[in-house]
C-alpha cells in the first residue's frame, strides 16, 4: 500500500512537471495545483487506487465467508464421529 502512495504522488509530481515544461511561466499556484489534480495520469492513479481497495475488501469478505463454511464442516466432522462412536460402541440396555 506504501508502494502504491509513493508511486501516485510520483506521478503526480512527473504529470505535472511535463505541463511545466510546456508553460514554463507559471502564474499562480493555484494554476499549477489544477493541472497536476486533474489529468490523466492522476485520474488514472486514483482509478486503479479504488479498484484495489474494492478488490482488496471483496478477497477479504469471500476469506471470512470461507473460513465460517470451514469452521461448520469440521464441527460437522466431529459430530458424525461422536455419533458413530455412539452408535457403534455404547452398550445398549
């Protein structure tokens, strides 16, 4: 997650030093800031940044839904167990 910050703020920064480069006045900080915040590179940066969190948050849920269907077949288990050793081995009056 580090790595990803990194590389979009590196990006930002690469983005808006190529549009510096054809103005190279710059007027204002302001003009600057829009044009680093709003080009393709950055929209494409933010894009991918929420599709992996989304990606990220769906792994997890079908992670926790997996280990409860795990968690009910090996109490599944030990019940069939019990039951056959009930069945098979207690002496019946």
């Amino acid at each position: 997650m580090k790595y990803m910050k990194t590389m979009a703020v590196a990006m930002v920064l690469l983005a808006g030093q190529v549009q510096a480069q054809d103005n190279p006045i710059v007027t204002t900080v302001d003009s600057m800031k829009d044009k680093a915040v709003n080009n393709k590179v950055t929209e494409f940066v933010v894009n991918e940044y929420n599709d992996i969190k989304q990606y990220q948050a769906d792994s997890w849920q079908q992670g926790k839904d997996q280990l409860a269907r795990n968690k009910e077949q090996i109490v599944g288990i030990f019940a069939n167990v019990k039951d056959a050793f009930s069945h098979y081995f207690v002496k019946e009056n």
